[in-house]
C-alpha cells in the first residue's frame, strides 16, 4: 500500500505536526515502508495461534497494600520554594 502527500498532510494536521516537503516525503516513505510491512505479516497464517498480550514471561510481583506512616500536611510544604497556605506552587504549564 503507498502513502500519498495528501494522506501525510492530513495526517500531520490531525496529530498537530509541522514538516517541510523533505520531511513529508521522508515520512510517506516511511509509512508506506510500514503498511508494507503489516501487509507482509497479513500474509503470514496464524491459524491456532494463541495472541500474546505480552512480549514477555515475566509476571509482576505485586506486594500487599499497607497502611504506613505518612508526611505530615504542614511538614511536606516546610521545604516548598513557593506555597500558597495549603498548596504546591508550581509554574504555569498550559496556557
């Protein structure tokens, strides 16, 4: 399957991305070279194969939830650069 500008620049529209031409041609290529891809392991027969939903066989050692000691209010915002009375001041990340 190929990639055209047309699909590129839409698809940099949605996900809010900029490139210039060179860029855009370097990622049509790119796609292409992955819907290829996919298209080749559609070819492939997995009849009776079981899908993974890992990669790998490790399992998560989960430990039990404990109720412990915790910081006090008043002692967590001692050390706080900027406080406002109960608050964490922080700089401003969205405008």
């Amino acid at each position: 399957m190929k990639v055209d500008l047309n699909t590129v620049k839409k698809m940099a529209h949605l996900a809010r991305l900029e490139f210039d031409e060179t860029g855009a041609e370097k990622i049509k290529n790119d796609m292409s070279q992955i819907l290829d891809w996919v298209d080749q392991l559609n070819e492939v027969d997995t009849e009776g194969i079981e899908p993974l939903t890992t990669m790998s066989s490790e399992v998560n050692v989960l430990r039990a939830d404990e109720v412990g000691e915790h910081l006090a209010h008043d002692k967590a915002l001692s050390n706080a650069p900027q406080k406002d009375s109960d608050y964490f001041r922080v700089p401003k990340v969205l405008e």
